[in-house]
C-alpha cells in the first residue's frame, strides 16, 4: 500500500505534527551523516596516502566540517557581472533539495522479521501510532528517485548557464552528458531490482529480502545489476574516477567556478548528501537495508533489538560502501572523456540490457509459462544458452559497428591506419642495409 500507516484511516492534527517531526528528524540526521561523511573521507583518503588528515578542530577533527561550513557562511558572497542573477541564486537549491527528497525513501531502521497489523514490516509505535523509520514510502518510490536524481542535474546545467563563462559552461555540458549516458544503465539495474522483488516501494523491497541470504537482491539478482548500479551511481555522483565535470586540470572548478560562500557550500553540501543517499539506496536496493543478511544460530536476535538493531545493520552496511567510494577516489586516476563514454555506452547499457532479459527468460521458466521441456530445471537452462548465444551475437554486432564508424571516421578526417611492421621484419631490414652499406 505504500505510506505511514497512521495516515491511513484520515489525518489529524497530530498526525500532521508527526509527519513535520519525522521530516525534521530526517533532515537533521541527512545534515549529520553528511558532515561526518565529509571528515571520514577526510581521515581515510590521508590514511590511505600516508598524511595525517583533519586532527585540530575538535576530538579526531570532528568539528572540521563544522568549521568549514562556518567559514564559508560568513564568507562574501560573490555573483558575476554577466551572470543571470536569479537563475544563478536559484541553482544551488535545485541541487540539494532533490538530495535530501530521496534520501527520505531510505528506511534507516526498524525490525523487518515480523509484519505489524497493518500488514507493514520494519513500523514501531510512538504515541499510539504506527510509523516508519523513513521520510516517506511512497507507492512508488523507486520511480520517484529516478526523478530526483534526473531533476538534480538541472542545479548544475543551470549553474554553469548561469555563470556567463566559458568554464561552468562546460562543466554543465559534460553533466547533462554524463547524466544522460549513465542514467539508462541505473535504471535498467533497477528494473532488475523490481522484476525480482516485484515491489516499487522501497519499504516492501526490503520485506522481500528479509528471512536468508538468497533473497537478498545481491545473490537473486545474478551480482551483474549490483556491479552496474554501482558504477553507474558512482557516475551519477560525479565522483572519481568519473569527476570529469569538475576536472581541474581542464576546466577550473567546473559548474560551481563562479560560486562563493553559502552557495558554493551548497553545491559542496549536495554532493556528499548525495554520495550518502546512493549509499543507502545500493544498501536498500541490494543488502536488504535494516534487515538481517542471515539468520543468526540459536537466537533470534531482531526482536530482542528492534528497531535499533536494524540502524545498526543498515549503518554498518551503509560504512562499507561509503568506504568503498572513498577508496575509488584515492586509488582510480580519472577517465578521459571518450573513455567515460564508452564505459557507459558500449559496456554498461548493453550488459544491464542483457542482463534484464535473461532474468525475465528466468522468471517466465520458473513460473512455468515456458512448456518446451517438462522439467523446469531444462527450460531454465534453454533460457541460459539462448541469453548467451543472443549476447554473442549482439556483442559481434556492436563491435561490428563501431568498428566500422571508426574506419569511417578516419576517412572523413583524412587518416589512415597504416600497419607497422614486426620487429623481425624491421631487424631483417637493418641487417640488410648495414650489409648493403658495407659491400
């Protein structure tokens, strides 16, 4: 059904002061996952490259974050003469705000081994009402995160549109284009995700994988989707290695060049909001969220727990792959622009593509609408050859083609690829004209 379970037999003013409590709440906790997400990026990229990191403000400099965002606050806020003030002073929002709306589709905790009357899992009660422990499960929410995150790269088109220089300009091009291409491979991933699961809300994704550790959507899903989702997410962040809208060396500071103080702080805020809100969607997507990866032997320990047990899980499973993006940025050089493309294009879409099929062939032979062989067991594995052969051709294909349009391109640019001679032929050459010369 979708939604708090308090809002559904009408709404009252108490309900109301509920709702406004859990966003606030939601809020604050999205403000201080981002803050510490800020420093331990800090600590681990100086770990891993033997430097010290932040150590002076506050214990283990925890209150670096904080002395940054106060800096930048009082900081003189500075705009273009060429730029389009409005649109300039509005971009920044149109970044954030689509952060923290998904991030409220996260649910953070609860025990999802137990269904309430209300036929929801993961709800607790608090002043006689049934609620959830996220901002809002929306019927469909996962249709509603492809929104946010395809709404949240107008705040960047527009920054750079905005700036009046060549520069932000740029790096708004690069976003739209680097959005586009790895949006199709995030959103066939998921697609990957619903047919398994068989739910849009992220509530009912994570029931579906509560119990062992073959429902979760990582082992259900064949691992191909959680690898794509992955890599795709971390594009969509802009992160390195795919950081090439903000690639220094290139283009300055890309779309957020001509922003200072609080504006630039809300661009810098967005981004880490962000890494935290992917974070905890490959979690819910793929872990099973505040659910247990397996049942625990001679106990049952989520209702001893409740629901602090399940944000314990979720926060622990969240700290890998915060670690994980983490340790891209401080191992993987970044892509060249082609090479950013082609990941995208040439391997992702057509892998998650295939994929999606084959796991649609799979279902339709589990349920049994494919009678070619009595045995389940024999027509799933027809679906598998058939995938297989059908991803070979295809990939022959492909290569097939842009092979070609490479030929074709050469010849528009009048170059020819010349072949090079073997080193044995070169040698024998050499010996021959040192055996001419001598003569």
């Amino acid at each position: 059904m979708g939604g708090h379970p308090f809002l559904r037999d009408g709404v009252d003013f108490g309900d109301v002061l509920l709702v406004l409590g859990i966003v606030l709440i939601s809020f604050v906790l999205c403000l201080i996952a981002t803050m510490l997400m800020v420093w331990f990026e800090r600590k681990v990229v100086s770990r891993l490259q033997n430097r010290i990191g932040p150590n002076i403000a506050g214990p283990f400099g925890l209150f670096q974050t904080l002395a940054d965002g106060i800096k930048l606050f009082f900081k003189e806020d500075l705009i273009p003469e060429r730029a389009d003030r409005k649109v300039f002073q509005l971009a920044p929002y149109l970044s954030l705000i689509p952060a923290f709306l998904t991030f409220t589709l996260v649910p953070i905790a609860g025990d999802f081994s137990n269904v309430s009357e209300s036929g929801t899992a993961g709800s607790s009660t608090i002043f006689g009402r049934e609620f959830l422990w996220q901002g809002a499960d929306i019927p469909s929410g996962i249709l509603f995160f492809l929104a946010m995150s395809s709404l949240g790269i107008y705040g960047i088109m527009l920054a750079g549109w905005s700036s009046g220089s060549k520069y932000p300009l740029l790096g708004s091009v690069r976003a739209s284009a680097q959005a586009i291409s790895y949006e199709a491979a995030l959103g066939l991933s998921i697609a990957a995700v619903i047919l398994v699961s068989g739910a849009l809300s992220t509530n009912e994704i994570v029931q579906a994988q509560s119990g062992s550790l073959r429902q979760l959507n990582i082992v259900a899903t064949g691992f191909v989707p959680f690898i794509v989702f992955l890599l795709a997410g971390t594009a969509e962040l802009n992160r390195p290695p795919f950081d090439l809208v903000e690639a220094e060396q290139e283009i300055v500071g890309g779309y957020h060049t001509e922003y200072s103080s609080i504006r630039f702080a809300l661009f810098f805020l967005a981004e880490f909001m962000n890494t935290v809100t992917m974070g905890g969607l490959i979690v819910t997507l793929f872990l099973g969220g505040p659910a247990p990866l397996f049942d625990f032997p001679f106990i049952d320990i989520m209702p001893t727990l409740g629901w602090f047990g399940g944000f314990v899980l979720f926060f622990g499973k969240l700290l890998i792959f915060l670690f994980i993006f983490v340790w891209f940025r401080a191992t993987l050089p970044r892509l060249r622009y082609d090479q950013l493309m082609d990941l995208g294009w040439k391997a992702l879409i057509p892998v998650s593509l295939l994929w999606l099929i084959v796991l649609g062939g799979i279902r339709i032979a589990q349920n049994g609408d494919l009678n070619i062989f009595d045995s389940t067991n024999a027509n799933v594995a027809l679906v598998l050859v058939a995938s297989l052969v059908l991803g070979a051709v295809g990939w022959a294909l492909l290569r097939a083609a842009m092979d070609t349009a490479r030929d074709e391109r050469l010849k528009e640019a009048g170059l020819h690829l010349t072949p090079v001679p073997a080193p044995a032929a070169q040698n024998a050459h050499a010996v021959s004209s040192t055996e001419g010369a001598g003569h």
